[in-house]
C-alpha cells in the first residue's frame, strides 16, 4: 500500500488545511465520474480517499506517523475507518481485560463500509433558493446473489484455523492474548465456493442515483452527510456514509462573501452628476431601486439590507452591497463636446474639492 503522504502529494509535517486542499483536488481531478471507464483513475481516487481519512483526524494520523500501515490493518482491508482504526492494539487491550474479566467468546467485527465523497457544482442561484438535485456516482454494493457473504448459495464452512471463534490466541508469562484470526478475518467461516457474480468478495460495483436536498444558504465547500448512502460493508457491518461537498459556480453579476453578495453597476457621468435611480436586480428574482446622490463618486459603495444570501441554518439574510463605476462618454459629437467645455469652463475649485486639494498640496511641495 502506498505512503499516505505521497498518494496527497504533501510533506510530512503539511498542516491540517494542506492536506485538505491536497485531498480535494486530487479527489475532483481522479473522481470515477470525470474518468469514466478509467481503472487507473478509480483505483488512483480509492488511495487518495484512504490516505485522507487517516491523515485529517490527529489522533490516527499520529498513530500511523509512528507505525505506518499496520496501525490500521483491519479498517484499511474495506478502505474505510473501521472501528477506531487501530487494529491490533484494540484487540490486544479488549482481550486482556475479558481475560482478567472472566469474558467469553469474542463476536466477529464486520467492516464498515467505506465513506464516499461527491463535489456538487451548484449554481448561486440554487445555493439561494435551495435545490433538489439527483447525483450519479460508482459504489460497492451488497451482491444479491450471495447476500454479502461471498459464497455460492450463502454456504459458509467453519475457518478450521481458529474452530470458528474467529480468534487467535498466544500466551507470553503469564497473559494470554486474543488477536483476529488471519485466516477468516474474525467472522469464524471461510467460504467454500466463491459466489459466481461477486467473485468471493460480497460487493459489486454498480451506479447510483441519490437524491440531494440542498438548503438554501450553502457555500462553497458546506458538505452534507447522507447516512448509509457510502458503500456496502462486509457482511454485517453497516453502509458507509456519502459526504457531498458543494462547489458554487462563478455567477456574472454577483460576487459571494459569505452571507453577503456584492455587485458592480455602471452608471453614466450625467447620472453621477445629476443624480437618478437605477435599477439593480436581486437574487430573488425581483428588481431593486437603487438612488444615486447627485455628486456620486467613482467606487461609491451603497448597502441594501437583507438583499444578500440566506444565513444557512439561520434565520434572516446578509446584505447587497452595490459599488457604482462611472462610465466616462464615448464617441462625442462636436455638439456634445462644445457643451461639455462650455461645462467644464464654468466649474470652480469649489465643484472639485479634492483635485483642488492635491493642487495646493502640489504647489506647497514645489515650493519647499
């Protein structure tokens, strides 16, 4: 199996916002869905979803920093997190306390099954309203054939190497210690025939439709988990879950700062002028009168309360704020021109204050 730091492409000592990064880039560029029939690329996506469940949680990042793969021999097998993700040592600690404990016979853990993840482009539109959408992806599903146990006809022998307790046990002085059977991996039966359509292995890989109900207010990286919607497990053990993490599209007019929106509009120089109203659109699909003051300037900024996105799980809206560019005229007539310097003629230092200002500022650096 290969290294986890270099399946994500980092060093070792990455902080916790570069492997995240690392992770999702990786998972977008190799996912099944933009690779369709690449065997390469979905074993590629498998390894970085692997290498991400260990490495994002400290604790099992530590534990594999000091042991590496053995750390997790049981959780890895299904490509999921197991049940702790320590393997051996959780076997090791349960079996001598049910030793000193008077405990019996251990049950056999089956595997969780693996978590999947999904980047949905959702437009801003969606994102404001929310949407009902339906996502198309790969998994491993229980093979119906066999019901998940991997044999022909469900039929399962007893695992001759551990009798079918589904463990293994060595005494070192005086402790006694358990550990899973290698053989039937703790479930206490081999299969004696290999199912015919899993192949022994209780999963088949087929496509899904799941429905997503996206709410409104979800930004860009907001995931939602879907219980149980991840793959099958092993024979007993329950579905994995399916994280689908929003990825909101570029709009044209609006730029997203989380729950406020911004928007440029062009005004024309009389406008700034004279002053008017100009009408801005929202995201709710309804129009907005906006009034420019007379004497508006370059870049002015004007705030619409509530006209910004829905707080997620919250109550209420952000705000729009709407910044003005002048336009400067284009392509004057010889008319236009001899009224705009018969305009210009008439203006005092007092209708331009601050180009004034820098004037006198000028000529009192020119003469020092």
């Amino acid at each position: 199996m290969p290294d986890f730091y270099e399946v994500l492409g980092v060093e070792r000592n990455a902080d916790a916002q570069a492997i995240k990064s690392a992770y999702r880039r990786l998972a977008k560029e190799h996912h099944p869905d933009r690779n369709p029939g690449d065997s390469k690329a979905e074993q590629t996506f498998k390894d970085v979803n692997r290498a991400y469940e260990v490495l994002k949680d400290p604790e099992r990042r530590s534990a594999y920093d000091q042991m590496g793969h053995t750390a997790f021999e049981e959780g890895l097998q299904a490509g999921s997190a197991g049940a702790g993700g320590f393997g051996g040592f959780g076997d090791i600690f349960d079996s001598i306390f049910r030793d000193f404990m008077g405990g019996g016979r251990r049950t056999s853990r089956s595997a969780r099954g693996a978590d999947l993840q999904y980047a949905l482009a959702v437009t801003l539109e969606e994102a404001y309203h929310g949407a009902n959408k339906t996502i198309r992806f790969s998994a491993e599903e229980t093979c119906e054939r066999c019901g998940g146990s991997g044999a022909e006809g469900n039929r399962l022998a007893t695992c001759s190497t551990c009798n079918g307790t589904g463990e293994m046990s060595a005494r070192r002085g005086m402790m006694i210690f358990q550990q899973t059977c290698p053989t039937c991996r703790g479930r206490g039966q081999v299969i004696e025939v290999p199912c015919s359509a899993c192949h022994g292995g209780g999963r088949i890989r087929r496509s899904r439709s799941v429905d997503v109900k996206i709410p409104p207010g979800v930004d860009d990286g907001t995931r939602l988990r879907l219980t149980g919607k991840g793959e099958a497990g092993a024979p007993g053990g329950r579905a994995g879950d399916l994280y689908v993490f929003m990825e909101i599209e570029p709009h044209p007019l609006f730029e997203r700062d989380r729950e406020h929106l911004q928007m440029v509009v062009p005004i024309s120089f009389e406008t700034a002028v004279l002053g008017d109203e100009v009408v801005v659109p929202s995201l709710d699909g309804g129009r907005v009168k906006l009034a420019i003051p007379s004497g508006a300037q370059n870049g002015q900024k004007f705030r619409l309360r509530g006209k910004g996105m829905p707080r997620l799980q919250r109550s209420g809206h952000g705000d729009l704020y709407v910044q003005i560019s002048v336009e400067v005229p284009l392509k004057l007539t010889r008319k236009q021109k001899q009224a705009l310097e018969a305009f210009a003629n008439d203006m005092t230092d007092s209708n331009y204050p601050t180009i004034a200002k820098f004037r006198t500022a000028v000529r009192r650096s020119a003469g020092s």
